[in-house]
C-alpha cells in the first residue's frame, strides 16, 4: 500500500500544501532529507510521490513509462495555451507526431539554425553599451528569446513589440501557475485573467497570420515553421494549420527562458570560480580569434560544452517532472496507486553525492567524454529521460554553446557587490529567486563579421 512508502507529515486536510506553497524548492529538499530516495506527502487530499535515484528514475521513465501520463491538471490547465501539441499527447498519437517532428532537429539543420543564432545574439551585443548595468537573466531572456523566433519563425522580435509583449503576459501566467497551485479559475474574470486571454488571443492572431503567409508560398526559408509547412506524415498528409499552431507555440514557450536559465546560470557560476572563467575564455580566444563562431567551430570547443553542462547540472532549467500513474502500478518495492502523481526533481538528483563527488561544487571536468560516459543511466536529466525526453535537446545544446562561446568572446560580465548568494526559485524553468545585477564591458577584439 502507498502507506508503506516514507512519509512527510502534514496537517489535517491541508498535508503539506503551506510548505510548498511557500519553497517548493526548500519543500522538496525535505521530503528527500526526510525520506531518502522515495518519499510521499499530500497537498490537500492527493498524493504525490517523489523518486530521487537513478534506478527508481529508469524504472519510472523508461521501464514502466506507459503505466503513467501527464495527468488531467497538466492537460487541462495548459490545453488552452499548448492545443494537441506534441507535449501534451499521449501514447500513439504522442509517437505519430514526434516522428512527424523528429527531422526539423537532424544535423543536416543545424549549421542553418547555428548561422541564424550567432548572427541573431551578435546584433543584440552590439546595441549594449560599456558599463551598462542589467539584470542579467532578463537580459538573456531577451537575446535567447529573439534569437529562437529568428530560429522558429524568422521573425525579429525587436520590431514585434506587441507580440513580445504577449507573450511575456501568457508567460507570466504560466509561471504564476506552477508556483501558485491553489488560484481562481480562468472562468473567474480577475485582472490575470483577462490581460492573459487578451494576450493569447494576440499571440493566436500574429502566429496564424504567419502561418498563413508560409502556406501560399511552401518554401524552405531555413526556419523551423517553414519545416512544419513542409512536414509530410507516412501518408503523405501534412499538419493542419491548427497543429501547426499548437506546436510553433509548444516550441516557443518550451524554449527561450530554459536557454536564458542556461546561460544565466553558467556566467552566475563563471563569476564565482575566475580558474575555470580564464580557462574557458582561453579556448575561446584560441579556437575563435576574432571571427564569430561557427557550427563547425563546437567540436573544437569541448571546455567550453563542459561549462554549459556543469551549469545545467547544479542549476537545470527543467529542474522537475510529473506523471500521474494510469494504474495501479509498482515502483521500487512500492504500490503506486491509480491517480498518484509521482514527481523527479533534476534540481535535487544532479546532486547526488554518489553520482557527483562534492555535489555543490561547479565542475567542469565531470563532463569530460569519458567521465560522461561513466555516469549511472538516469542520474544527468537536464532534459528528461525515456520517451517524452525533449525532442529539441540537441538545438537546444547547440544554441547554448554557440551562446556562450559568442558571449565570451565579446564581452565580459561582472557581477555587482552582494550578488554571489543567488539562490534558485522553482517555477516552470529554475530562475534566480531575485535579479542578478552585472555590468557588461567589451573586450578588446575586432570580430570578423560571418
């Protein structure tokens, strides 16, 4: 019985829901000290159970994935927003589509995507000014941000400021929802509310509009869109226009401040280890001179992957998973009841002191090839595991190398006093809980423009 699992306890009715409700983050840090790798606890009247070993994590993603789905919360809370996309599919129709959508991220993409990012984020660099003082995760979260629409839609952003505008309004919610689990309903007309259904009703309008634009023309223009226009089931059908929709908007809100909480993240770290900060700029400098980089440059700039993966381990940006089991099923020794929601923070896993020695230590060097090869399956997830893993993982690690490696290159980011105890906050991505204060100052190099 799901008694037997290890318990935190909670308060009559309520269960844990105050603790979490205040650090979900802290909340769930306590239910691994507590109860070690498997642990339950209730907010409200559910159940929810949290797994933090590689093996319970395999057995649960990849051995016994089709005893679990999404789950009724995810699927109708984020319906209106995500449609049938592929994120919130399930079972046949989730492997019809990801097949359908597998190619848009093959190699042979890639060198285009990489062109359009490096091109993209250097134009954003050259309009900040030496000296000036930002937030540095919202900043990132702009250049990410027009560098994917470029990516995605071959639109620039910094002319589409009703469109931006949108779409931080319905990313507002969305954050506002996975740390505020307890809220009005959308049928409640709250201030929220309404600027969230007026947002994403001018995101609908702007991003049919464009689809209808690519429609009359069914070119390659090297976009993501474009290769969904394209796209072409075994039968030969292609995607609706509504299906088009939903996954273009899938990607959109999957994508850009997972890539700023990458990069954030990695330069947060950088400015507290200065070694490892001159070591990865060396690479840099010796590989690049002073031309801007390319694809074909990355694999001539391991250090540099390594940092970006040391980052996404002690600060993932998709720092948890949810499934809600469809059955009643077993998971390490246990019964998982029907209806359970079973839970994995990344977060919490990465830092495991068995898989990673000295766990808070940023460490470039576990990620060499052979020490990357020598992790248990299941104990690095900065993307998730078994089949829902992120179809777009692969552009998505590209994009942060290429980011990173363009950003050393130009600038340098120097923290402000009493900026080096920033901690995390969980909510859709693993953002800093307040603003992380910098001050750009270019280095001296003349770059070869591409």
């Amino acid at each position: 019985m799901i008694s037997n699992i290890p318990q935190v306890k909670g308060l009559p009715i309520l269960g844990s829901t105050l603790a979490a409700n205040k650090d979900q983050l802290g909340f769930l840090k306590r239910v691994v000290r507590e109860c070690g790798d498997i642990g339950l606890f209730q907010l409200g009247r559910k159940n929810f159970v949290l797994i933090n070993s590689p093996e319970l994590v395999q057995s649960f993603l990849l051995e016994n994935a089709q005893d679990y789905d999404k789950g009724e919360v995810q699927h109708t809370t984020f319906r209106m927003i995500l449609g049938n996309s592929l994120s919130l599919s399930e079972g046949e129709a989730h492997r019809v589509q990801r097949m359908l959508l597998a190619p848009i991220f093959y190699n042979r993409n890639m060198e285009k995507y990489a062109k359009r990012i490096v091109n993209c984020a250097n134009c954003i660099i050259e309009k900040w000014k030496e000296n000036t003082e930002f937030d540095f995760f919202e900043e990132m979260m702009r250049l990410t941000l027009n560098t994917f629409c470029n990516v995605l839609m071959d639109i620039e952003l910094l002319t589409e400021t009703e469109f931006d505008s949108a779409r931080q309004t319905v990313w507002n919610w969305i954050n506002y929802v996975a740390i505020h689990p307890i809220r009005f309903p959308l049928s409640i007309p709250t201030s929220r509310n309404q600027r969230f259904k007026s947002a994403l009703n001018v995101l609908n309008q702007r991003v049919r509009a464009i689809i209808t634009e690519r429609r009359s023309k069914e070119e390659d223009r090297g976009d993501i869109l474009s290769k969904l226009v394209l796209a072409r089931y075994e039968d030969g059908r292609g995607m609706s226009d509504a299906q088009i929709y939903d996954e273009t908007i899938a990607f959109l809100f999957a994508a850009h401040e997972t890539g700023a909480s990458a990069i954030t993240w990695s330069f947060y770290l950088l400015n507290n280890y200065p070694e490892i900060y001159s070591k990865v700029r060396y690479e840099i400098d010796t590989v690049l001179d002073e031309r801007l980089p390319t694809y074909a440059d990355l694999r001539n700039l391991p250090y540099t992957l390594q940092v970006l993966k040391e980052a996404m381990r002690l600060y993932p940006p998709a720092a948890r998973q949810f499934r809600v089991a469809l059955k009643d099923t077993e998971l390490g020794g246990y019964t998982i009841p029907k209806g359970t929601t079973v839970q994995i923070s990344q977060y919490l896993l990465h830092r495991r002191s068995d898989c990673f020695p000295n766990p808070e230590n940023f460490n470039p060097d576990r990620f060499t090839e052979q020490n990357e090869k020598n992790l248990p399956r299941f104990a690095y997830l900065p993307f998730g595991g078994g089949n829902r893993n992120c179809l777009g993982k692969h552009y998505a690690m590209i994009e942060g190398h290429l980011l990173l490696a363009t950003l050393l290159q130009r600038v340098n980011f120097v923290l402000l006093p009493k900026q080096q105890n920033v901690m995390p906050e969980l909510a859709v991505t693993l953002r800093p809980e307040r603003p992380i204060k910098a001050i750009v100052k270019r280095r001296t190099h003349t770059i070869q423009q591409r």
